[in-house]
C-alpha cells in the first residue's frame, strides 16, 4: 500500500509515489488507534473557505469528534494547512495514537521540507504543523487519496454550503455509505 507517511521524527524519504499509485482502500485504524481525516473547501478569495476535521476511531470506524469552521483564506493551500492544523491539535488533545489523513499532497509533501522552501502563504501554520509533529512521536501523517476522505470532504462543502447540520457528527456515521 502506497500511502505517504509524514511525521516527525519518522520522516519517511523524499521519494513520493504520486497519484497513479495510491491505494485502493483505506486502512482501518487499529484498536486502540484514531484516525482524523482533514479536508478543506476553496471557492475563490472573494469567499470564505471551509475546513472539516473528522475524527474516526477504532476498527469500526465510528465518528466520535469533528470541527468545522469558515474562515478567510486566499489559496487552497491555506485552507488545507488551517485543516490539517487542527486535525493535528485534535491528535494533540487524544494523546493517543493518531494518523491524520490529508488529500493535499503539496501539503503533505511541504511538512518534509525546511521553514525555507514553505509556501509564504500559510508558513505561519506549517511552523506549528511541524511544532506538534515534533513533540510527539504518536502522530503520524499521510497523503491519501480523495475518496478515502469522503467524510471530511462532506462537512467542509456542507459548511461552504451553508447546509451542515448541528448534529453532523451524529448523522455522519449515518450517511457515510452514500458519500
């Protein structure tokens, strides 16, 4: 399975297998192990931006946690940090075993880099991205795949739409067949 660990201190190698080799499935957590999918939604500058956080646990994959927000951004790549940011606080807050999934590769890619080659927009976050992955040897990232963040994907566009439930969290185990 091709998917693309990113954390600290196990920074996996430069060498990244791109789309064309992504897996098919998403691993289910292991007990006792949370996965926090993160996605962000972008129309234009002009707009504000969404970001979903959804948090799954254990081998059933039951939603137990999730943010959502809307908040002003002027690139894609910033909405997507501002959500993978706060999957990581998330994971922080657990203290558990975590992986934090994003679909933004150029993210995903950008945390194995230094300060210096960071995109200027969104460096401010990329800083504390790195801060949490280094005080912690039990958060992992990876890149995966749209489809396996079917749910975080939802609450972002739903919140964009202005059509997210209060009871999202509720409901998301729910209708997660149909997304």
């Amino acid at each position: 399975m091709d998917i693309v660990p990113v954390s600290q201190p196990h920074v996996q190698p430069s060498s990244v297998q791109l789309r064309d080799n992504l897996p098919h499935s998403s691993p289910p957590p292991s007990n006792h192990h949370m996965v926090i999918h993160c996605d962000g939604s972008f129309i234009s500058d002009s707009q504000p931006a969404t970001y979903g956080v959804v948090v799954v646990v254990n081998h059933h994959g039951q939603v137990c946690d999730g943010r959502a927000d809307i908040l002003l951004c002027s690139t894609p790549f910033e909405v997507e940090a501002k959500a993978l940011l706060e999957g990581l606080k998330l994971a922080q807050e657990y203290g558990g075993e975590c992986i934090v999934q994003s679909n933004c590769l150029n993210l995903v890619q950008a945390l194995r880099q230094d300060k210096a080659r960071w995109p200027w927009r969104g460096a401010a976050w990329m800083g504390s991205m790195k801060s949490i992955l280094q005080a912690s040897n039990r958060i992992e990232v990876r890149f995966v795949h749209r489809k396996f963040n079917a749910k975080a994907d939802w609450v972002a566009r739903s919140l964009a739409r202005n059509s997210l439930p209060d009871d999202w969290i509720s409901i998301l185990d729910l209708i997660s067949d149909f997304l």
